[in-house]
C-alpha cells in the first residue's frame, strides 16, 4: 500500500467500542509513536 491510498483510505472515528486494546498492539504503537520527528527535538521523552 503506497501513502496516497493510506491517505485516501484513511478514517476518523467518533465512536469507540468497548472492547481491550491488546497491550502487544499499544506497545508497538507508542513505541513508533516516539520516533518521530520533532522541531528541534523539543518533546523531551519521561
């Protein structure tokens, strides 16, 4: 999948259901949350 189908593919969601997010899936999606960029490395990571 190329970026310009991500971007057209792409949702928002306004609604939650009430099922557990897997704690493996949360893991790896803060994990790649915190190597992205940012202006001058102005986020300090605790």
């Amino acid at each position: 999948m190329d970026f310009s189908e991500v971007v057209r593919k792409r949702r928002s969601i306004r609604k939650y259901g009430s099922e557990p997010v897997d704690q493996e899936a949360l893991d790896r999606i803060l994990d790649t949350g915190t190597r992205g960029p940012t202006a001058g490395y102005s986020q300090g990571q605790s």
